[in-house]
C-alpha cells in the first residue's frame, strides 16, 4: 500500500503482473488442488487451440479448470490455512459477499477473479499485466477485466482524495508470439481469438525485437497504419528486450542509442526493461537458460562516462516521450529524408499536441524542414540540447554535436 501511494505522489501508476491459470507449481508445502480445480494433464503442445488452453504450460504446475462453470468447494489445506492464521470467518464472508453481488456459480476461475482484484479493491492498482493469457479460456479475461473495473471505482471512491484521474482499469496481456501485425486476433492455427474483445485494451507486441533491424522510416510507418487502422481503439506494447523473451534485440548491447530511438519512438506504448537505459549486459557467462536475462543491476558501472551517454540519451527520450502522448499515440508523418524528420500529431477532443523529431542528424551545424507543420515565425524549443530555435523559410537551424533534435512549441 506505501508503495502504491507513493508512486501516485510521483504520478505513476501501477501496474500488477497476474496470473489466472494455475496457482503455481507443487512442492511439499503448496500440494496439488483437488481434481475439480486443476487438471493435471496433459501437457500442452500447443498445435492448436485446445493443445494450448486444455493442458498443463509445462510439467508440475496443475492448470486451473477456467473454462468450466461447475460449483467447487474451497480445498481443506486453504480452509485449515485461513484458520490457522484467524482469518477464516473474514475470507468466507468476503466470498459469499462476492459471489451474492455478481451472481457468479462458484466455479475456479470466479474465486481466483475475487482473490485478484481485492488487490485493485483494497490498494488502488491501477492495471493488470496479465501472464499466460492463452492459456486461459478467453471469457475468463472479459470476466476479470469487469471485476477489476468494479473494484477500481470501488477503491476510488473510498479515497477520492488520491485518485490520479479518471482514467479507467487498465489490462494488457502477455499472449506469448502475439505479433502486432496480426491485428484484433492471435491466431491457434484451427481459430483465431480477438482478445481485445475480452477485456485487453492492449497486448506484449512480440514483432519489434524482429522490426528493429529495418530503417526508422519503415518501422514507424507500419506501426502507425496498423495503430490506426486494424487496431484502432487498442494498442500494443512494444519492447526490445524482456525477462522471458531469449532472443533479444542487441542481445550484445551494442546498439543502445539506436534501440532506444526505435522503443522509445515507435507508435505504441513503451516497455523499457531495467538495464535497458544502462547497456545492462546480457550475455552472463555461466547462466542457464533465461537467467541471463535477468542478470544484477549494473549499478557499478553508472560511473564511467559511456554508461552515464548512454543513460542520458535514454532519459532525454523517455521524458520527451512522456511530456508528449504525439509521440506514442500521434499520427505519424515524415516530413524529410535527409536528413531524417518526421512529426507526430495528437488530438483529443480540444487538446493538441505537435512534436517534431529529427534522427541520424549531422554533428555540428544543421537544417531541419518543418514547412507544413510548424510555420515560419514559430519559437521551438530543441529539449535534446536545450536549444531555442525560430522557425525561418521552412526549417530550423541547430549547431550542437548531437544527432537526435527533439521539438516542441516554446513555452
């Protein structure tokens, strides 16, 4: 709960990573869930629809039953746990609560639902990131998005005095190789699912780590037709590197002013995984399977001044980016070639914003084109050299030794 609060001091929010499907793997401790929660077997093999959502994700970890609408009991080990710790009579009244309220049959999925978003009710989380979406029967997302929704104006009503704002629950999926050139629907092979249309206002784009090795131009250009056509009203969220994807964008790191031009600018909502900003190594000798991924923090090297380059250009982009919903969910539009300027447009309702960006630009003295976009007589404010520029016969002019401009309207 401090954390929460503090964090929406800061104006962030939080966001939950859950699980729906099973409960975790059996050990001495955790036992198997009695046959009417789980199944068991068999493994999935995920060669269509029912070998990925009908199965067990791998081997020891008991997939809950989420498709079905069968009544359970609660298993005695969680009853005998609650009355151990003197919480039993609270728990089972909550439930009753729960279950009297929406008129649910006590089926798996509806008491893990209850369980999950007391979490939204009780704290004020601000979303879901929701793991191992395919796993699950579909319905069982648009289910915990509506409890969750319930919860969240739950919470805010009872602390109106720390509500952000009134943007709504917010989930996003992690439907493992969901590409963004897909569109609505993840396709099984024998079906394809909208999951958009189960709760998810945006899924993990898995296609940008792909993407990345194409021109700026080319990239941006694509996210933005399908952003604003096949996905129009959704999202995807892009990432470069992540905690469980083994085959990374710049594995290496010797690109990360690059990766981050292309996360931090590509249309779409931004994933930046820590070490990202840092060049965090990722090739850890010794290391099995992902654990590599997931490597210390490399505070130790936030010293040396290709680290502290590096971090800078990452945090002069993000908090561009984050001053500028242009940038994620504008219209994008070139504006030259060469060298590289495009713009970014945003409206809603009476709000406006306008940036122009220029990549791949020379050191030293040089002209971006804006004519079109920002007329002559226009003040502009470079954020990426903290420079003031007039707009005259179409272009600005810029004399510093970097090759990334950032334009915003002067204040």
């Amino acid at each position: 709960e401090i954390m929460v609060r503090k964090a929406h001091d800061k104006g962030i929010r939080i966001l939950m990573d859950v699980v729906l499907n099973h409960t975790g793997p059996v050990t001495e401790k955790d036992p198997v869930w009695p046959a009417e929660w789980v199944i068991t077997e068999p493994k999935c093999t995920f060669e269509n629809y029912e070998t990925t959502t009908a199965c067990t994700l791998v081997e020891n970890l008991p997939d809950i039953r989420t498709a079905v609408d069968t009544p359970v009991d609660l298993p005695d080990t969680l009853l005998a746990k609650w009355k151990e710790e003197g919480r039993l009579s609270m728990e089972l009244d909550e439930l009753q609560l729960f279950f009297d309220r929406t008129g649910y049959p006590r089926a798996p999925r509806f008491y893990i639902i209850k369980w999950l978003t007391d979490y939204v009710n009780d704290l004020g989380i601000d979303g879901f990131r929701v793991d191992t979406v395919k796993h699950a029967d579909e319905k069982a997302w648009a289910e915990l998005y509506k409890e969750a929704s319930y919860a969240f104006d739950n919470w805010k009503k009872k602390h109106q005095d720390r509500v952000l704002d009134d943007t709504p629950f917010y989930m996003v999926g992690e439907v493992y190789n969901y590409g963004i050139s897909g569109g609505r629907e993840f396709d099984f092979g024998d079906k394809k699912v909208d999951y958009f249309a189960h709760g998810f206002n945006s899924l993990i784009n898995f296609e940008l780590k792909t993407d990345a090795q194409k021109s700026y131009e080319q990239i941006f250009k694509k996210y933005n037709s399908l952003l604003h056509s096949k996905l129009k009203g959704a999202s995807v969220i892009n990432y470069l590197t992540s905690h469980d994807d083994g085959s990374p964008f710049d594995k290496e790191r010797k690109k990360p002013f690059y990766s981050a031009n292309v996360l931090l600018l590509t249309p779409g909502t931004s994933q930046v995984y820590y070490g990202d900003e840092t060049a965090r190594d990722l090739t850890v000798e010794g290391t099995v399977g992902d654990a590599t991924l997931r490597s210390f923090m490399n505070w130790n090297e936030l010293d040396s001044l290709n680290t502290r380059e590096v971090l800078s250009h990452w945090q002069k982009l993000g908090k561009f980016r984050n001053r500028h919903p242009a940038i994620g969910a504008g219209r994008h539009k070139r504006l030259a070639k060469k060298p590289y300027v495009f713009s970014r447009t945003y409206t809603d309702g009476d709000y406006k914003d306008k940036v122009v960006v220029g990549l791949d630009l020379p050191k030293g003295k040089k002209s971006l084109w804006v004519k079109g976009f920002f007329g002559d007589g226009t003040q502009l404010y470079d954020t990426y050299s903290e420079t003031t520029v007039e707009v005259k016969k179409g272009s600005v002019t810029l004399d510093n030794p970097y090759s990334v401009a950032l334009l915003e309207l002067a204040k």
